[in-house]
C-alpha cells in the first residue's frame, strides 16, 4: 500500500515583507536625468518620483495667476460632492492649447520626463485644477488613477500624472498620501462610493498587512510629483485654514490609444514647447481657445465627467 504523505502547508504571513526603503527625492537641475539608473529604480521600486523645483518661483506665480484671473481657470471650476458633506471644486481640460497652463503640459521637463518613465512617447490625456480651500476641501478615497482609466479602452497600465502643488502641501492641509509600492500589486478592483470609485479595502489592507508603507507628502509649490497610475493615493478633508491646490497632468503613451471614443482624447500628438515657455512673457497666461473644457453650467458636460469620478 501507498503511505499518505502529508504536504506541509505554509501558514499566513504574520510579520511585514522587508519592504526597501523609498528613494530620495530628485532635484530638478543641469544635472537631472530621467533616464539615470537611479531615477529608473526609484520610479520602479516606489511607483512615483518628486522632483524638488522642477517649476521655479517665477513660473509657480504665472501658473497661479492663470488660474486665479478673471476669466482663469478658476472660472471654469465645479464643485463636487465627496459624499461626506465636504466639497472640492475642480476645473478639467482635455487638450492642452496654448497659454500658460497649457505650456506645462507641453514643456520638457514634464512631458518627456514623463515619457522616459513610461518608456515611450506620450500625449495629454488631460489637465485638472482640483481646489481644496480652507474648512471646506472634501476627501478623495483611496483608488488607482487606472482603476477609472481602464474603463475608458486604455488597454494597458502605460499611463502616469504629473502633480504639481500651488500651495505648500502637507497632513495639515490635507495633503496627498500613497501607498508606496503598491502600483506592483496590479489592477484592484474598484467599487463605486457616492461619486467616487474606492479601490478594494480588503486588497488594499493586504497590501498594508503584507507591508507597503502610507507615504504622507510634504511637496512646496512647484515641486513635481510623477506618479504611476496603479499607485494607489488618496487625501483627507481639508479642515485647516489653508488652502490646498494643486495641478495635475494626466498622460497616455501614443501606442496606448483607447479602444473606444470617450470623454477624454484619442491619441493626439503632442506639440512641444520649449522648458522657457511658462515664463516666457509671449506666452499668453489665459487663453481658452482649443481646450476642451468641461463645462460647469452645462448638465450634460458635467454628467459626462461625473459617471467617470471626473477622471
């Protein structure tokens, strides 16, 4: 007769991986190179790179008057319920034309930095101005950017954001946090929670218990987030008496173009600027024409966005 031979199975894991501890930040400079070894690593192992300075002083006070002028980006705002009696007012673009909010989605230094991370060319998939100002900025649940975008035909996870605050960014004023690492867990399913779409807390808290650390950002204005869009992030309401803005530019690689026709573009090539276009006085500072705005006075544009969590 055959003897039962027990197999030995492995019991769950009680104690955290040894996760490697998250790289440096980058400085942006003569001596910044995306395509550095140590730069590769960093967006590999953490999902996401800052780059401290990559807007200067001069070009984070252009961008902020083009948002804060009459007739600015600001005017284009819609304020969104985050389901918990808070709100956050967003303004949402789909090309990115040629004015000043425009040019930094066009300039090198975010655009191919960009695209040197996710390993080819890249167009813009849009542009948002999300506005947390003091004692009212509402909460956005943990999700992953493709979470949404996978939704819209986009095949694979070959697209990234770049964030960029206007504003000193950190716990108190309800500042971005990201798990960091996480973007190697795959795509999570999502649930939808008021109008928002929720990554799965039971996934979510394996990813914690196996050991992928909450990450807290602390960015000044102009700094420069890269981050991958399987990185889960989320942030709190804005209860302290500063205000929180922040820019951020969505970006699909050119051979990722979407299966089907949605509310963001197929691909479009995106036409470079130069690094000094923000700065440059020619460049207008608010120029709508060719954008694509949403809408917020028109229900129908607003609905489109808000089926997709405005993503």
């Amino acid at each position: 007769s055959n003897p039962v031979i027990a197999m030995a199975s492995k019991k769950p894991r009680t104690s955290k991986a040894q996760i490697p501890p998250a790289k440096p930040a980058f400085t942006w400079g003569p001596t910044f190179d995306a395509d550095s070894e140590e730069v590769q690593a960093a967006w590999k192992q953490d999902g996401y790179i800052i780059v401290k300075g990559l807007l200067q002083g001069d070009e984070v006070k252009r961008l902020e008057e083009a948002c804060t002028q009459d007739g600015g980006l600001a005017s284009h705002a819609y304020g969104r319920d985050d389901g918990m009696g808070r709100m956050t007012k967003l303004a949402l673009w789909n090309h990115p034309g040629n004015d000043v909010t425009g040019m930094v989605a066009r300039v090198p230094k975010v655009a191919k930095t960009m695209e040197r991370l996710l390993g080819g060319e890249v167009y813009h998939y849009h542009t948002k101005l999300m506005m947390k100002d003091a004692r009212t900025g509402g909460a956005h649940l943990w999700h992953q950017d493709f979470g949404y975008w996978s939704n819209n035909g986009c095949v694979y996870p070959d697209m990234g954001t770049v964030f960029i605050p206007l504003d000193k960014m950190d716990a108190e004023n309800a500042g971005l946090r990201v798990m960091r690492g996480s973007h190697r867990c795959g795509l999570m399913p999502h649930h939808a929670t008021a109008a928002q779409a929720e990554a799965d807390p039971r996934r979510r808290k394996w990813a914690e218990e196996y050991g992928l650390p909450e990450v807290q950002l602390e960015m000044e204005p102009g700094d420069a987030l890269f981050f991958h869009c399987l990185l889960l992030h989320t942030s709190g309401q804005n209860h302290s008496d500063r205000r929180r803005w922040c820019f951020l530019v969505g970006y699909n690689r050119a051979d990722n173009n979407p299966m089907i026709e949605h509310h963001h573009p197929q691909y479009t090539p995106l036409v470079p600027a130069s690094d000094d276009s923000i700065r440059d006085p020619k460049t207008p500072l608010i120029d709508p024409a060719g954008k694509d705005f949403m809408n917020p006075r028109d229900d129908a544009s607003v609905k489109k966005y808000k089926e997709h969590g405005f993503h």
